[in-house]
C-alpha cells in the first residue's frame, strides 16, 4: 500500500473535509462517553439543549464563539502565509491590557461613546500587531524560528501583564484582587440581548471575517500572501516583496488577536485579569485548522467549539461526565482534520 498525491484535489472532497472530521471526533468522544457510562445520544442530545436550548445557553454560546472567531482569524491569516503565529495568547492578553490602559486616561471618558470604542478597539489591535512584529522581525533579519518565539511570547506577556495589574494599572477599589481599573462605560460595547452577555463584539468578529476572505480572496494582498504561503521561492522569483507581504499578514494577524482581548474586555469582563481567556488564543490555532485556513469557515468552527464548550457543562451536570470531554472532542477534530486534509491531497494505491 502506498499514498499517491492527487494532481487535481477534488472540490467535493475539500468542502466535506471538516464536516467528516467532525463526525469521526464526534464518533471517537462517544466511545469514551460510553465507557464512562452514559447513553451517547443523549449526552450529545443535553450538549445541543444545554448551547441552544435556552436563551441564556444560546446567548452563552455566540458569547463564547465571538473571541474564537477572531483567533482563529489569526491563526488562519498567518498559516495561509507560512507564517507559524503560535503566540495568539499572548497577542489577546497585550490587546486587552491596551484597552485598560487607554481606559486610564481621563479624556477617554468625556469622549462619545462610538469614538471611545473606536480608540480602544484600535488600541488593543496595534498591541497585538506589535507582539506579533516582534518575532517577524527576528525571523527576516536573524532567521529565527517564529515558532518558538511567538510561543515563548505567550509567557512573556502573560506575566507582563500580572505585573502591570499587581502595579501601576491596579484597581483600588478590588479589594487587594489582582484585576486593572475597568474601562470606563462609554467604551464599553453594547448589549445585543438583554439580560444576557451577548454584545456588539459578534457583529465585529463576523464582518471581519467576511473583511478577511474578500482581502484574500479579491485583492492584490490576498494573492501575495497566498503565493508566499504555496511557494516562497517562486514568489519572490515572480516579484512578490516576501518581507513587506509578510510584515502586513502580521499587522493582519496580531491585530486579530488584539482585537480579541480588547472586544473580550470591553464587551464581557469590564476589566483585565491573568485568567481572561481559558486558552482562547491556542484554541484559534485549532479553529483555523478545522475551518481549513478559510476566514467563513471560521466562523462555524467557532460556533462549533462554543457549542461544546458551553454545552458540555449542562450535560455533566445532567449525567456526571466530565466538562473534559468537550476539550477532548475539539482537540480530536484537529487531529481527524489533519488526517482528512491528507486524504485529499492523497489517494491510497494497492
């Protein structure tokens, strides 16, 4: 048996690729949801009605999956260059420390409500963008693997900002608890649903969305960056500038993540703590993934992880299984994704 890779990937293959992903992590989590005990229909069953089957759940769910978005963005932007930003973590956290930061000076808050947005939305992108520039730099003037740079960046910013809200940007009125100042009310984003978490931050990361397959899909950037990521060799041998292209797909890519923490400060939290986000940034990189590197895509495997994660809780209460099968379930269709994006690269040959 051998593989032989395919001159022509089918379409049809393409297109059915995540959603067979899906259904074999789904297939594989309900073998361990049967070992544990429980019927698996009706655990997945609890895990719909749980995101879905309430107003809170279904406003918990588009909550959760509007940061998911923008990361997986980030992550999606730069793979399709051969860019390896494993440092979406960090980038969210810089955002949305930025956003804390501008909230801190007095102006801010005698400013109309959409200019005050406006600024700490750009805030927290350029702070991403700038994490992100970084490590490019080190890469097209050293060499250096932006893997692991922008992974141990993650770190760095992490603790920058334990530092900063344990200092100089601590909120005195917490009670001695590690947070920053909240951001003032006229930059926080308004309510979608009433009573309810859901904010304008899920219009934002949808139109981006849609923002980023037009500039890839219908621009001269789109097909630069993609011919960067198919080959850099020819690319630069057909006049594509490697290095500018590269430093835009970062601006693109950090600003993502940024905008992230800054749209989960000011739509959800208020203000900033070192536990903000539970990995949404290293869940990008698996959005990304499932989605193909496609910016629509995105968008349902955000939904998607955001559908386990919220409804995961509901069905371990109603049957005693561990939440920790939703992690499981999403890390799986990473890895039954890579497996289908092999199979329609390649054929099996007896």
């Amino acid at each position: 048996m051998r593989f032989e890779r395919r001159e022509h990937p089918s379409t049809t293959l393409t297109l059915l690729a995540p959603v067979g992903a899906v259904l074999s992590a789904l297939v594989i989590a309900g073998l361990l949801i049967s070992i544990a005990g429980a019927n698996v229909l009706e655990a997945y069953g609890l895990i719909l009605k749980g995101a879905f089957g309430s107003r809170l759940g279904f406003s918990e769910t588009l909550t959760r999956a509007t940061p998911l978005i923008l990361t997986g963005l980030a992550a999606a932007v730069a793979f399709r260059a051969r860019l390896w930003n494993i440092g979406g973590e960090g980038q969210f956290y810089m955002g949305a420390l930025a956003v804390a930061g501008v909230g801190m000076v007095p102006a801010l808050a005698g400013l109309p409500a959409p200019l005050a947005i406006l600024l700490c939305l750009i805030a927290g992108a350029v702070a991403g963008m700038i994490l992100l520039l970084i490590p490019l730099g080190l890469r097209l003037k050293f060499g250096v693997d932006e893997v692991v740079t922008t992974l141990l960046l993650n770190f760095v910013a992490v603790l920058f900002v334990s530092l900063m809200i344990e200092g100089v940007m601590k909120d005195p009125l917490a009670f001695g608890w590690p947070q920053s100042v909240p951001v003032p009310a006229n930059a926080e984003l308004p309510k979608l649903m009433a009573r309810s978490r859901l904010h304008a931050g899920l219009v934002i990361a949808v139109v981006m969305a849609l923002a980023v397959w037009w500039l890839q899909a219908r621009t001269v950037f789109g097909m630069r960056s993609r011919a960067a990521g198919l080959n850099p060799r020819a690319a630069a041998f057909a006049g594509v500038p490697l290095g500018r292209t590269l430093v835009a797909v970062a601006c693109l890519s950090g600003g993502m993540a940024g905008l992230a923490g800054a749209i989960e400060v000011m739509g959800v939290k208020g203000y900033v703590t070192t536990d903000l986000s539970p990995s949404y940034g290293y869940s990008g990189i698996i959005i990304a993934m499932l989605a193909n590197l496609n910016p629509i895509g995105v968008i349902g495997a955000a939904l998607f992880s955001a559908v386990m994660f919220v409804g995961a809780d509901s069905m371990s209460r109603a049957l005693g299984i561990p939440s920790y099968i939703a992690d499981v379930t999403v890390a799986l269709s990473l890895l039954t994704m890579l497996v289908a994006l092999f199979l329609t690269q390649y054929r099996i040959r007896r």
